[in-house]
C-alpha cells in the first residue's frame, strides 16, 4: 500500500479531533426540583433525629419494643429503620 493510500485510510479511521464538540459538563439542578425527602441531618431519617447523639433509657425501650414489633409485621430494611427512629423520637 502506498503512502497515499494509507493516509487516506486512516483519515477514515481516527476522528479529527480539532472538529470533535464536547457535552456540556455544567450541572445546575433546576430551582423547581425537589428533594425526595426532607432536609434532615445526615443519617437521620425522621424529624428531631440526632444520630450524634445517644438516645436515652427511654428512647431506647422503645426502639428496642419498635425492633421487634416491626419485625413481627413484616418490615424490612429503610421501612423498619424509619419505624424504629420514629418511636424513639416519639418516647422522649
């Protein structure tokens, strides 16, 4: 193959890149997107939450009463979890 063939073979070949666009990498959240869930303390999951801080007798009977109830019902996995917090923070 000669040598004008062989550019014009890989001109079909590799992309000039000069002419390739890049996709806009900017990302801005539109104003009218909401959070799927509300604006808590990172690892809370219901409302008066404080995962920094230990709960107290109270809080935990309940959570531990909470545990076993929702298991017996069935719950699993982010369902229990919320169900659990929710009584310990209804306890105080």
């Amino acid at each position: 193959m000669n040598l004008a063939k062989k550019k014009i073979a890989l001109q079909f070949i590799t992309p000039n890149i000069s002419q390739m666009s890049r996709p806009n990498l900017s990302f801005r959240p539109s104003p009218s997107a909401s959070p799927s869930r509300p604006n808590f303390p990172p690892g809370a999951l219901v409302p008066g939450q404080r995962p920094d801080r230990a709960l107290n007798s109270a809080q935990f009977a309940a959570a531990t009463a909470a545990r076993s109830s929702g298991t017996a019902q069935g719950l699993t996995g982010r369902a229990l979890e919320v169900y659990v917090a929710q009584a310990a923070m209804n306890a105080k």
